[in-house]
C-alpha cells in the first residue's frame, strides 16, 4: 500500500494527492451518514385514508401553530392602565369656562341698549345666538356634550346668581367623580350617577336640570388610561414567552386508516414527509459537514513536520481507519432494530484512537476521535431523540479520549489490556449517568446488559487494535509505538547478536541512546525511534567488530594496517548495518539511522594519518558516504555518538570539560553543514547540548574515595 501511495504522488503531486484523500474522506463519511440525514417520505393525498401510521422523521418548528399560540398569548394580556390627577382639575375647569360663557352671554345681551329688567324675545335670542357660538368647540370634541336651544335658554333666562350656584353644583359632581379612578368601561355608569345626583339636587332648578346633566355627564371623562407603550411592551413579552410549537421526532401524524385533512397533510409537508419534497436541504448540510470535517483534517495534518508522502500516507491510514470506524457504526445502526435496549454501547470507542495514536499522532488521534464522535451522534440513534444524539457523541468522544490520553501517559510501556479495562471503565461511568438522567425503570436484565457492553466496548477496543495494528504496520510501512516497543526488547535476535559478539558497542549504543533519547523529547521529537534506532545504529560492527576500540581488549589491529585499510573498515560499519537491517526487514527508519548517524563527517584520525604520507590526500576520500541526516532525530544521535565516545576517553571529566566537549563537538558539526538537510533549527541545538550536559554530568559524576579497610 505505502508502494502505491509514493507512486501517486511521485506522479501527480503533494497538494493533488492530499486534497484527494481529503475528498475520499468527505464521500466516505458522506455515503455512511446519507441515511441518517435524509428523510423518508411517503405517497400521502388530501382526503384519502392512511394506508399505515406516520411518525415524524425529524422534529421541526410549526409556524402556524406558534403563531396561533402568540395570538392567543397577546389577546389574554391585560392592558396597563396609567392614573392622571390633573383630568379633574382640567375637567373642573371645562364646567367653568362652560357657565362663563353663560354668564357672558347673559351679560352682553342685557347691556345692548335695550330695557334691562325684562329682557325681550329678541334679546333672548341674540343671547342664545352669542352662546350657541361661543360652545361650539365644546359640542365638538369627542365627550359628547350637546345642548339644545331648550337647555341653554333655561340656563340664560335665570339669575345670575342662580347660574352661579348650579356652576357650583355641577363643578362638585365632576370633582366628586374623578376623584377616584376611572376608565372607559366605567364612564357610563359614573355619568348616570352624576346625572342621578344632579337631578335629586334642590339647589339645581327643575327647568337646568337636562342643561346642568348634559354638561356634567359630559365633563365626567376617564381618568386611568391605558398606558400604550407599557401595554405593547407586555404584548411583545408574552409573544416571546411563547415557545415555538414543534412536531417532535417520533410524533404520530397520522394513524393507519385515518383521514388525511388539510392539517394532516400540511404537517407532513413540514416534516419533509411528503414525495412532491426534496432532502436538498439535508444533502446540503450534510456536504457541508464533510467538507468541513476533511478540511480540518488535511488542515491537522498538513502542519506536522514531515514530508509530503508521509503525509499522504498518514492520511490515507486515517480515511482506512474512519472507514472501519464507520462500518461498525453502520452495522450497529442496521441491527439496532432488533433489540429492545440500546446496543449502541458497545461500539469499540477507543479502537480508531488507539489506532490512529500508536500509528501517527495524538494531535490526529484526537481529532479523529472528535470526528467520529459528532458521526456517532448522527449516525447511532437510538429511538426519536433528534438529528443529533449527544448520548451517543459523549459515549464515543469519552471512551475514546481514555485511550488516547493513556497510551501518552505510558508510551514507554503499553500494554492494551489495562488500557481496554480503563476505557471499559469510563464507559461504565458513562452507562451509570445515561441511566440516571433518562430517569426511567430499567430492569435488572437490561442494567446487566448495559454494564457488560460498555466493558465489552473497553475489551473490543484493545482486542482489535492489537489485531489490527500489525496489518497497518505492514500495508503503510508504518513504525508504530508498538513496534519500537517489540524492537527495543533485549531478547529480539540482532540486539543479542550486539550484545554477545560486540559487547563494547552494545553498551556504548546504550549510552548514546539515553543521551539522544532525553534530547529528543526535550526538543518535542520522536525520542522513543531514537532510542531504539540508537540500539542498531552499530549493528555493522558486528562484522568486523575487533576493529572497533570499544571491542578491543589485546590490542589495536589498526596498528598493523595502512591508514587507508583502517578507512575502509571503519567508513563501512555504517553502510553493513543498513545491509544487516534491510536484510532482516527491519523499518526504514531504523535503517536509515544507520546509514546517516555519521553523515558525510571526516573520518580524522586516519585522515592526518594518511595526509602525513600524501600531502595531496583529498578529505572527500576520508569521509563517510552518508547521506547527511534527515531528520532531527538522527541529527540528535550523530552529536550524541561523538559526544559518548570522546567524553568515555577523557581522564577526570568534569562539569567544565563536559560543556566545552558538547559546544566543541556541536559546532563541528554545525560547521561542517552535517545538520543542512534536517529541520532541526539552533534553538532546538541549544536546548539539546544543555540536555545532554545535564545527563553527561549525572553520568560521570565525581565520586568520593572511600577508605581502604585493608590498610
């Protein structure tokens, strides 16, 4: 599989390749999830019987019934009103500017030269004529004062003092009535009640009364008026208090053999239920969805510091690994149907994060956790909840963070089962709060159930992704965490092979990888693959292993050989060892640790020896083949191989040396560009010559001299 994925993209390209694993993906999750967003419809007519009950698919607002609600809602809001005290006093003043211009009247007629004490039928007139113009503004306005030419002649033909006096009477009617709150609703009564005092009163002539109740009954106006704006705002509160009124998901319609009515069928239309509609709208969300989820995927990956077709490749073991993932869902979706209970819960949660953490990262592992989880939720629907079950989301989403998150705590030493027991373990937690929020009655039978398929989800995840993971590991040509774990076991056949025929080099590769390894992760690179790569970076001395000053013991045989001899032997190790490894099918990164560590550096010592004899001696003839590191790690393990070998033959190590030695030494490689094909940047040097000062000094600490008893 790795074979065809660098083909493709040797042909067509990193951003071709990338973004077209990017789309598989979308369509992989598109076609699992397509059931589950769209809807099923039916061939339903107005006025014909149902030939089986409908349920709804999905729960979605009805406009008409919220409105109605609403509308009922406001016409149940009561008005506010509000009290005004000056409409007595204003009302009180209408009576008076009422009987003054009475009194005008009477007054300007009398003085018009004519004989004052007995007032003729032509004064009388130009009286009324002069009063009936003066109220003209006053029959106008909308309380409803109108005075016939019999009532206001009853009032022009009496005494002023008279006129006076009824002004009194009727001015304390008004005031008595407004005194207290009135609204509109009460107006009429009140006025009968003036009208009825009026007309008891016996300072009130019998000829005034119909004039001096038509002008308190229309003085009497309402004094608490509705108060419009606070009215609406409480109208506008109770609309808005009103929920919208839904169909809910699993809501009967319509029963098989009832009649199919306007309502009926304009609540199927709104559904989506109906054959005359379309699903464009849920397609459309659901491309939405994908497109969005593969986007951020390529976006998680496309950040990691590797080259383009390692990416491709962790893509492609990403998309296998949802595609399974998604399988599993599916079968739980298609037989869920058959069981009473919820079988949801033992779906292997944690099998596409253990998976996708040991393979690539826990940065993908997460997010590929939280994808599948939000898929879940779509897809492992138990019952009529929703669009969108969080029940089934949070079991995914939870069980599968555990395994992530653990294998991290334990990368130097992971072991499935206990991980499969932990999972097993928040999946329990998990079952006990779904029971205690449904509040529902469960028997023992179906807790029984539900506690053995969240421990048998935890098993299943582990189970499976041990089974799996040598598969990945062989199609993608992947080393996993898992793998450098079996590599760095001192019982595999090549490390025993190290260890019984170059003793020397096998504690000498022990010491650089605790040197590279604490280096490693204190830069954020791969300190376990260094580790292990440490482990076989000297497998080709095996070959020649007394040629080696670690192994010797009777002698150096570079004494009795030309400087050139000495080269060829010593520039070799590095080149058998990938020899050794590719012939054994060890992974690629182990190999290629063994043909870089060196780099293209300048075999020294023999190099002066020799330029001793030939002035004219080229270095390029003294130097290793390589290639120069690749990656950080393997720029790590070079510093870290000259570091172990030339602090091991200093006399009296101390702090001081020991920096002076790391600085010596990283510059030399910095400087002869050993480090120019890697992405490893200064700083990260800086921090990775404090670290293995730091570890070289707790190696080769001074110690103190204890006594000799013998003496």
């Amino acid at each position: 599989m790795a074979r065809w994925i660098r083909r493709i993209y040797m042909r067509f390209g990193a951003p071709a390749v990338l973004i077209g694993i990017s789309l598989l993906t979308a369509l992989l999750m598109f076609g699992f999830l397509y059931n589950t967003m769209t809807t099923d419809t039916y061939e339903v007519e107005l006025f014909q019987l149902s030939e089986e009950t409908i349920r709804a698919a999905k729960t979605v607002e009805d406009p008409v019934r919220t409105e109605l609600e609403r509308t009922r809602a406001a016409q149940e809001v009561q008005p506010s009103y509000r009290y005004i005290e000056e409409v007595a006093d204003n009302q009180a003043a209408v009576v008076d500017s009422l009987f003054g211009y009475v009194l005008e009247a009477k007054s300007t007629t009398e003085s018009s030269g004519e004989d004052e004490s007995e007032p003729g039928p032509r004064n009388l007139d130009a009286s009324l004529s002069s009063l009936r113009e003066s109220i003209r503004l006053f029959e106008q306005n909308e309380n409803g004062l109108r005075l016939t030419d019999d009532m206001l002649m009853s009032l022009l033909v009496l005494e002023e003092d008279m006129i006076l006096r009824i002004e009194r009477e009727v001015r304390n009617q008004v005031l008595s009535v407004l005194q207290d709150p009135l609204r509109e609703d009460g107006l009429t009564q009140a006025r009968n009640t003036a009208e009825q005092e009026i007309r008891e009163d016996e300072q009130v002539p019998a000829t005034a009364i119909p004039a001096a109740a038509a002008i308190a009954r229309s003085s009497i106006v309402p004094n608490e008026l509705v108060n419009e704006e606070l009215t609406e705002q409480q109208i506008e509160q109770a609309r808005a208090s009103v929920e919208p009124t839904r169909i809910l998901q699993g809501q009967v319609l319509i029963q098989e053999g009832q009649l199919i009515d306007r309502e009926v069928y304009r609540q199927l239309e709104l559904a989506g239920m109906t054959e005359q509609q379309s699903n464009y709208r849920s397609v459309l969300a659901l491309g939405l969805f994908v497109l969005i989820a593969a986007g951020l995927l390529l976006l998680v990956l496309q950040s990691a510091k590797i080259e383009g077709v390692k990416k491709a490749i962790r893509l492609t073991i990403v998309f296998v690994v949802v595609a399974l993932s998604l399988a599993i869902m599916k079968l739980l979706e298609i037989i869920s149907g058959n069981f009473e209970v919820v079988i949801d819960f033992i779906y292997p949660t944690a099998l596409a994060g253990i998976l996708v953490r040991l393979l690539i990262d826990e940065r993908t592992a997460v997010y590929v956790t939280i994808l599948l989880s939000a898929s879940a939720g779509m897809m492992l629907q138990s019952g009529y909840a929703g669009v969108f079950q969080m029940d089934s989301a949070l079991y995914v989403l939870f069980g599968g963070l555990t395994g992530i998150y653990l294998i991290r705590n334990g990368h130097r030493s992971i072991r499935i089962l206990p991980i499969s027991l932990a999972v097993g373990g928040v999946h329990l937690l998990y079952v006990a709060f779904y029971l205690l929020v449904n509040q529902s009655q469960y028997t023992v039978e179906e807790i029984a159930f539900y506690v053995a398929a969240a421990l048998a989800a935890g098993l299943l995840s582990g189970t499976l992704a041990t089974g799996l993971l040598p598969l990945f590991e062989t199609s993608f040509g992947i080393l996993s965490t898992m793998k450098l774990l079996e590599l760095s076991n001192p019982n595999h056949p090549l490390l025993k092979k190290i260890l019984t025929e170059t003793p020397g080099t096998y504690h000498h590769s022990v010491m650089v990888a605790n040197l590279s390894d604490a280096a490693c992760e204190a830069i954020g690179a791969n300190g376990l693959l260094a580790r292990v790569g440490c482990y076989y970076h000297d497998i080709g001395k095996t070959i020649t292993p007394q040629y080696f000053i670690e192994n010797q013991s009777h002698g150096n045989p570079h004494d009795q050989l030309t400087p050139q001899q000495s080269r060829d032997i010593i520039l070799a190790h590095g080149q058998d060892g990938a020899a050794i490894l590719r012939k054994n099918k060890m992974p690629k990164e182990l190999i290629d640790i063994a043909e870089q560590h060196h780099g293209t550096t300048l075999l020294k010592f023999f190099y002066y020896k020799a330029k001793k004899q030939n002035d004219e001696l080229s270095e390029e003839e003294y130097r290793y083949k390589g290639p120069k590191p690749q990656t950080r790690e393997v720029a790590i393990i070079m510093v870290a191989d000259s570091l172990e070998a030339a602090v091991r033959s200093m006399e009296s190590p101390s702090t001081e040396k020991i920096r002076e030695m790391v600085d010596a030494i990283t510059e030399d490689k910095l400087k002869d560009g050993q480090f120019d094909e890697c992405d490893i940047t200064l700083k990260e040097l800086k921090r990775v010559k404090n670290v293995m000062c730091e570890t070289l000094n707790g190696i080769f600490h001074s110690r103190i001299a204890y006594p000799d008893d013998r003496k």
